[in-house]
C-alpha cells in the first residue's frame, strides 16, 4: 500500500529537522512525503528544502492557514492512504507500517489512529493518550469529543474522498469535522502502540484563549451538523 505523508509548516524552522527525519526513517518502504511550507518568514523552506531525499517532495505558497495548505497536499498526493503529520512532531520509525497493516487486513477500517505520546513544553508534562473504544461505533464516541490528535491518524482516500475532504470554513477543528463525516462510511480503528510524540507549543492553539474560543465554536458546529 502506498502511503502518502502530509505535513504543513508555519514558522517551525527549528523544529523541522527531527521532524521531517522522523518520517524519512520510517520501515514502511513504499511512501511519499509531502511539506508544505504555508508562507513562513524565518528559514522554515529553506531547512525543508536542504534535505535531499526522493520521496520528499516541499511545495511553498503565500500564507493561507493550515486547512487550505493540507488541502493542497492532500489534493497533489499520489498514496493509495493518507497519513496527516503535525509540524514538529514525531513519527516513530514503525508509525506508518503498522497503520497500513492495519489498513491492508483490515478492508472495512477506513481511518487509524494510535496512542499518542503527549509532550506539554509549556508545563514538562507528558502523558500518553488514546481514546477510540473499538467496541463502541466512532460516530457515538465523536458526538460526545474527539477521539483522535490529528497528527497520528491515516486514513483511505477513498473514504476522504466520499466524505469531501477537509472543509475550508474549519479554521479549526478540521479533523474532528472530517471524522464526524467519515464516521458513517467507515469503521475507525487503534494500533495500540505509541507510535507518535506530539509536541504542546508555547503559541500552539490551546495556549490562546481567543484560538481556543474559535477552536469550541466550530467543533460545536461540525458536531451539529453530524
């Protein structure tokens, strides 16, 4: 199975480096990588740029925020699955692997998850999460929160594609207002193993509290419209 990895860049030049490695040395052999560098004004393209490496591929555009850049990458990807990598996080080397083995024997399971290790650098703490009950449907478990970090999930084209894709209006809450889509298509599974590390930021959207307001606003709304 062909995965393509999606990840988009604003203002992270130092973290790209561990990053964008962390993909680059996963087992799963047959991967594409695509960066998107959303308009940053420090040296963000450039450190995406240095790494020469054939399955990498960075494209770069005026700054349009995170739904409309992943939109793009998810839209030029050529995989048959899709695995969406936060900026400055980290896919441990058997991530991809073992969501797409899980993807390969499993035909009725459109979108994987897996527990997350969570690192808060505002705070130092660390936890690890993972939320999906695979005995109950994803559909109920979503009306009542998201079960998933954006970052560790793959899911098929296919089912992206029947859902609609990410919707521009979703600012925020993007992903939830796709699973909330995906959840009647298909069935929602977790490799339960901590295959990713995501990283809490001193200016991520939990640490704005006018980020945050907007964040519940429009997870409200995707959860209405379900």
């Amino acid at each position: 199975m062909k995965v393509s990895a999606v990840t988009v860049y604003y203002n992270r030049g130092d973290q790209v480096e561990e990053s964008i490695r962390s993909l680059l040395d996963q087992t799963h052999e047959d991967l594409e990588i695509i960066a998107v560098d959303d308009g940053s004004t420090d040296d963000t393209l450039e450190r995406l740029q240095s790494f020469r490496d054939k399955r990498l591929r960075v494209i770069s555009h005026s700054n349009r925020g995170f739904t409309a850049s992943i939109i793009e990458a998810v839209k030029i990807s050529t995989g048959e699955a899709i695995a969406v990598h936060g900026s400055g996080d980290i896919s441990f080397p058997d991530r991809i692997r073992r969501q797409a083995e899980l993807l390969a024997s499993r035909p009725d399971v459109g979108v994987v998850g897996c527990l997350v290790e969570n690192v808060n650098l505002v705070t130092g703490r660390k936890a690890v999460y993972g939320k999906l009950i695979d005995s109950e449907p994803a559909l109920d478990q979503l009306l009542r929160g998201n079960v998933f970090t954006h970052g560790e999930v793959m899911f098929r084209r296919s089912v992206y594609d029947a859902a609609g894709g990410y919707r521009p209006l979703f600012k925020f809450s993007q992903d939830y207002d796709l699973w909330l889509r995906m959840a009647p298509l298909t069935r929602f599974a977790l490799v339960r193993e901590v295959l990713y590390r995501r990283f809490t930021l001193p200016d991520g959207v939990s640490a704005s509290y006018e980020k945050r307001i907007v964040q519940q606003y429009l997870a409200e709304l995707a959860r209405q419209c379900a």
